[in-house]
C-alpha cells in the first residue's frame, strides 16, 4: 500500500510503498478516508513532543495516531491507537478491535476529523459552566480550533465575544464569523495590556485559551485589580499553548482577581463528553456549524507537510 513514510526524527514524511498491515488477533484493519494533520503530530516527528519516544522512537513509522475510515464491513468510524509502526497517514492501518466510534450519518469524514476541534470549544460548558449572555474571550482565535470556539460561543449564546490574533486580515475573518471585538497580541506589553482592559467591558466570564505564553501571562495581569474589588470571576480554559508552554503566573493574579484557571478536560465523563459530542454533530448535520478543511491527496504529503499558508482552515489528507 501507499503511506507516509517518517524514517528520520526531524524529517518530513514521504509518499512511497509500505507493507500492507496484517492484523493480530483482536485486531482490525481500517481503510483510511481522512486524517487532519495537526501541529502535535509534526511536534512529535520533530521529535520534540513528550510523546515522540513513544511514537517514533522506532523507524521508519508512519505518522498520525487518529483518523476517519471504514472497517472490513463498511461502517464509517473514527479510530485512534493504531499499532506501531502503522498510523493514520497510509491507505490502511491497523487498529485495536473496539478503538473506534461510528460517524453518525451525513458527516463527511473530512469534517469528521475537525469535529474535535470544535469539541474543545464545548469546554465553556464542560469546564467552565458557561450560561447564555456570558462573555467569552478566545485567545488564538485565528486557529482552526479558536474559529472554532468562536463560533461555539455564538451558537451557545454568547453575550459577548472578544477574540484575539496576531494578524488583522485574519482577525476581520473572525469578525465575520461571530467575534464582537477583535484584539492583535502583536504589539506591545502595554498596548495589550491595554486592550485587554479596554474590551473587557464589566468583564470575561469564560477564556477559552489556546494560546498560554506571552498573550496569556498579560491578560492574567490586566485582570488582576489595582485595589481590592468584589469583582466577578473570570474562568480561564486552559487549551493550548500556541505562544508558549509556559508563563509566569503573579500570586496576586489568582489571590485578588476573582481569576479561575481550569484544564480543557474539568468537567469531562463519558456522559459530558457525549452531550458536548453530540450538540457538535447535531449543529454541523443542520449546517449551522461549519468546518473549514483543505483535502489534499495521500500523494502530495511532502508539500502538505510543510504548508504554512493554512489561515484558520485544518490540513485533512485524503488517501
Ligand atoms: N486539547 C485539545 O484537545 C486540543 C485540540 C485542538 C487544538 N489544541 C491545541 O490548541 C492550540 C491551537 O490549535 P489549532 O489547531 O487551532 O492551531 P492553529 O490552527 O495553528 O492556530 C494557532 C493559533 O495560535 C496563534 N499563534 C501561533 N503562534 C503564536 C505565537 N507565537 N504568539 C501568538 N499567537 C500565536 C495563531 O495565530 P496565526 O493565525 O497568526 O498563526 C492561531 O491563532 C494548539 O496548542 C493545539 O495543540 C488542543
């Protein structure tokens, strides 16, 4: 079969010949159909990820460890786990009996490979107990999964939306797309600072944060008052650290500023997880969510691979 083929830590995967997967007892073999290439699975092939041991730590491997395909009698699933050296970028892989869930019916599997993405959008709920009318902040809403979230916020009945980028064509996109205000983090300390204060009208209610590092730490600042307030809480949804892994967090930040910070997975079971799962298929099967993808062919993975030009929209190969 054809896959995409990572034989150096570092290196780019490229488009040739491996050995068809032969599955061991309890196993199953998964015909392809999509699979979104995200900014962890080139961390991890670069080697840097606290998971690249585990998944290239042998090769050549192919890379990508979910997807949207279809199981020996046709069933359209979502898979993970594949079985080491097989991942989700080839034609076939090789998956664990059971590590899948049907895609519910008219869902295109390129759209289905997004559907998590949105899903982390769902935290305001999940985690934060967003109510309609609340205001959401979304740091690194030019992203695929921060459009995403602004959209969330829209479809759940945000009062407000601020939405943060670092790119001002980019942010009048996510203007359109259902924020109020829009902020660009690339200036200064102080001028952000300042329009973090200057958008927070009577304050955020829920930050969605896919950002973390520099954006964060001066928002977390801005928040914190100059004299004691009985300010209402902000709850901060820590989902991603686009501008950094790390920031420095004042104790006066969480002491006097009424500041929540919560991980993406608080409030998360089985039954959560369903709800917020099925809410995102019910909206994108009524057409009121949508899913900017770009397909691009197995075949083209090398160029694919090394594409910066993306804008908001997620890179989903096709075999
Ligand atoms: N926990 C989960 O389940 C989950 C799911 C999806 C994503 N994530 C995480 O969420 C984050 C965003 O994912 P994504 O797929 O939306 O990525 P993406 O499409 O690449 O978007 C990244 C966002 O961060 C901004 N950004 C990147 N580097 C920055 C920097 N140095 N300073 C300030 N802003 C910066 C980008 O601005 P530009 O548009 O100008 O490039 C964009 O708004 C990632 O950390 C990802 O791992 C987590």
């Amino acid at each position: 079969m054809k896959a995409a083929v990572l034989h150096e830590v570092g290196g780019i995967p490229r488009y040739e010949d491996f050995p068809d997967p032969v599955p061991g007892e309890g196993e199953v073999v998964i015909e392809v159909l999509a699979v979104a290439v995200e900014n962890v699975d080139k961390v991890i092939a670069a080697g840097t990820h606290y998971a690249s041991e585990k998944f290239i730590g042998h090769l050549p491997v192919i890379p990508a460890f979910d997807g949207i395909g279809s199981l020996p009698d046709g069933t359209l699933v979502g898979f993970g786990h594949p079985r080491l050296p097989y991942g989700a970028l080839a034609e076939r892989t090789v998956v664990p009996e059971g590590s899948y869930a049907p895609i519910p019916d008219g869902i295109d599997p390129a759209v289905a490979t997004v559907m998590g993405s949105a899903i982390t959008g769902m935290s305001v709920k999940t985690a934060a107990g967003f109510v309609p009318g609340e205001t959401v902040l979304v740091q690194g809403a030019t992203g695929v999964a921060g459009r995403l979230a602004v959209k969330v916020a829209r479809l759940l009945g945000a009062g407000r939306i601020v939405a943060t980028g670092r790119d001002d064509r980019q942010l009048e996109e996510v203007r359109a797309i259902g924020a109020d205000t829009v902020i660009n983090t690339a200036v200064s300390d102080e001028a952000l600072a300042r329009a973090f204060a200057d958008a927070k009208g009577d304050g955020y209610d829920v930050v969605v944060d896919y950002l973390w590092g520099r954006p964060t730490e001066i928002l977390l600042r801005t928040l914190t008052p100059e004299s004691f307030t009985f300010g209402k809480p902000t709850r901060v949804i820590q989902v991603g650290e686009s501008a950094g892994a790390g920031l420095a967090l004042a104790a006066e930040s969480l002491r006097t500023s009424g500041v929540e910070i919560y991980g993406a997975a608080k409030g998360l079971s089985p039954q959560t997880m369903g709800e917020a799962y099925g809410q995102v298929v019910a909206w994108a099967q009524s057409g009121e969510l949508t899913f900017e993808v770009e397909k691009v062919p197995l075949s083209d993975i090398e160029r694919a691979w090394q594409r910066t030009d993306l804008k908001g929209r997620r890179l989903v190969v096709v075999p």
